[in-house]
C-alpha cells in the first residue's frame, strides 16, 4: 500500500508536469524546450519505471519469506525515494516561475538517445556540468558538411542529435561518413529534426532548400549557424526580423574559416592606404553562386573603408576542378602592389569558426551577426 500510495503520487506528478512543461511559456517558448526540465522529467520518468517493476516483484513474491519480505522493503522505499521528492519536484515546477529547463521526446517513452544522456558523477564528487548544446546539421552529407559534422560530434560540450540530407533521407549517417560514432538516421525535415529537440541548426547546404528551411528553424525557437551563401538581400532582412521576434541567435557568416575572417581585418587596414583594389576568388567547379558569398563580402568592407559604393570594387571568379576555396585581394599604389591571399585546401577549415559560433549564439539572444570577429574566444 505505501508503495502504490508513492507510486500514484510519482504518476500524477509526472503527468502534471509533462502537461506544465509544455504550456508554460518563458524567453517566447515552452520552456520543455530546455535541457534542465527534460531531465528532471526523465529522472522522475525513471524512478516511476522502476518502482513499479519492484512492487510488481513485490506483488508478486508474497509470501513471508527473505526473498518476500526484500522485496516488500524495496518497494516502500519509493515512499522516501521516489514519491516524495516526485511530488517536491512538482511543487517546484509549477510554483516557480523561474525555472529553466528543457523537456526532450517524453510523449514518445520519456527516453532520448544515450548520445545526448549527461554521465553522472561518481557519489560524493560535486560536479557543476553545463548541459551539452543539441545540434541538427543540414547538409550533413555534403563535402563541408561531413567535416563540420565530424567537429560537432568530437566536441565535449556538444551533441549532434539530427542530420538532415533529403537525397540521403532513412541511411545511416555513421556508414555515409565511415564513422561509428555518428550513430544516427538522416532525415529529410526540420519537422523530423525536431522530435530530438535541437537547440541549434547548422546548415551548409544551398540558398533556394536553405531559406525556408532556415526561416522554419527560427519560428521553432531554433539559433541558427548558417555557412550557406547566396541569400538575397531582403532574404537576410527578413531573417534578422524573425531572429529578433522569437528572441533567438543567427550568424550569417559568408566563410568560417578564421583566415578569411583575418584576411578581411587586413584588408580593410590596408584599404585606408591602398585605395586601388580588386578581388579575385576562386572555388570548386560545383559551387553554384558567382561571386561567392565570401568575396562579396570583402568587396563591402573594401567599399566601406574607402567610401564607395560596393559595385564599384571589382571582382573575378573562377570555378575549376580541382580547387576548393581561395581569395586574393590585390592592391596596386605607384611603384608597388600588395596582396593579401588565402587558401582553403581542406574543409575542416571551417570547424574551429562553426563550433565558435555554436558555442557562443545562447548568449546572443535577438542578435543577427555576420562578422565572425564577433563570434571567435578572445586569444
């Protein structure tokens, strides 16, 4: 009976929890779409799956007997273990309006992948541990993708817990990528996407799939990481006004590569002196837009240093086989030249900039950013 009493307590506690989860609303959003709650609920979810198979053990077993009377005391231990801190926990849900958390897939089992489940401290150790941000990847199949998405997964204070790639939708991503730890099934939607609940989408894929995707990503509560170019300009405007309404982050960044980010500091010093200039970029055979999104930016720098307007700095492109990104701005004054260059030989370049920009969107609330400076540690 004590241990049904604490069960039916632990029960009821959950159900009106998962029910609060989903209807209270804090920073815009239901606040089962953070971390903190997902796991408390999944505690509970626990300890209430457990109890029951013990008092079904003790149901079961009867008789006075060892075996019989062990398992009797182990199942009224819930009362102190289980029910009671189950019903603290609800008083605390529902009472404090301050609460932060986040409530991951519960309607479908209360259970999420072990990959994004936070290993516990040995008993008696304190440990303060952040939870790891979740991630989906759109693109996770492509060239720049596999890279970034490898990144994703080997980083500590991550968790990639969807991969989108519509022509690769139901594969496993582990055997696309030949690697065993991204132990996940591509899907083809944000909507799939969400049922792992992502905090963050990164997405390198292209414009025309990315827009609405991106723009859905946001309504969802989603900060976006976005390596993908060729937006047009009332495109970006128009996802500056949905970050900032839903209160999420964005970077638009046109290159991750902390080269290129370096190139264009240099180039807009040496602007102020070299007035005359001109940008050549050069990139894969495959890469749709002309001129790349990372040259038009410098052009734009390049115009703002020098008080002209964009479409009057040159730019050249090329796209052959056998390149993958490179940039050179060239500067020509009386009797001498200066050439800022850099190369992208390989596209794990651009991971130490993605995984910048994950870490560092939760504390850019409304924010739309597309200088990477604005996004990389200090030194």
């Amino acid at each position: 009976g004590i241990a049904a009493q604490a069960l039916g307590m632990l029960g009821r506690a959950l159900d009106l929890s998962l029910t609060y989860a989903r209807t209270r609303k804090q920073f815009g959003q239901a606040i089962g779409r953070f971390e903190a709650v997902q796991f408390k609920l999944a505690d509970m979810a626990t300890d209430l799956h457990a109890g029951r198979l013990l008092a079904y053990d003790a149901a079961r077993v009867r008789e006075d007997t060892q075996q019989g009377r062990m398992a009797a005391a182990m199942a009224k231990r819930l009362r102190l273990h289980a029910g009671v801190p189950g019903g603290a926990a609800l008083a605390r849900c529902q009472g404090d309006r301050d609460l932060r958390g986040h409530l991951g897939n519960h309607a479908a089992g209360h259970w999420q992948p072990a990959a994004a489940r936070r290993r516990r401290p040995a008993a008696g150790v304190l440990t303060v541990m952040a939870e790891p941000i979740r991630v989906a990847l759109a693109g996770a199949t492509g060239r720049t993708g596999r890279e970034v998405g490898r990144a994703i997964v080997a980083a500590d204070d991550m968790v990639l817990v969807a991969a989108l790639a519509r022509s690769h939708a139901g594969e496993h991503l582990g055997a696309l990528w030949g690697d065993e730890a991204a132990d996940l099934t591509v899907v083809g939607t944000v909507g799939e996407a969400a049922t792992q609940y992502p905090t963050v989408l990164v997405d390198f894929t292209e414009p025309d799939s990315a827009y609405p995707r991106l723009l859905d990503a946001v309504d969802r509560g989603w900060s976006i990481v976005v390596g993908t170019t060729g937006f047009s300009r009332e495109q970006r405007s128009e996802l500056a006004r949905r970050t900032a309404a839903n209160g999420v982050a964005a970077a638009l960044i046109a290159n991750f590569s902390v080269g290129a980010w370096l190139s264009e500091r240099l180039a807009e010093e040496a602007a102020r002196f070299f007035p005359d200039v001109e940008v050549l970029e050069a990139h894969h055979a495959t890469k749709r837009d002309r001129p790349s999104g990372t040259a038009l930016r410098m052009a734009s720098l390049l115009a703002a240093a020098t008080r002209r307007d964009p479409d009057a700095i040159p730019v050249h492109s090329m796209r052959l086989p056998g390149l993958v990104a490179h940039q050179t701005v060239v500067f020509g004054a009386a009797g001498q030249v200066l050439t800022i260059r850099h190369d992208v030989h390989d596209r794990s370049a651009y991971a130490a900039g993605v995984l910048a920009a994950i870490r560092r969107l939760p504390s850019l609330a409304g924010r739309f950013v597309e200088n990477l400076g604005d996004l990389m540690p200090s030194p």
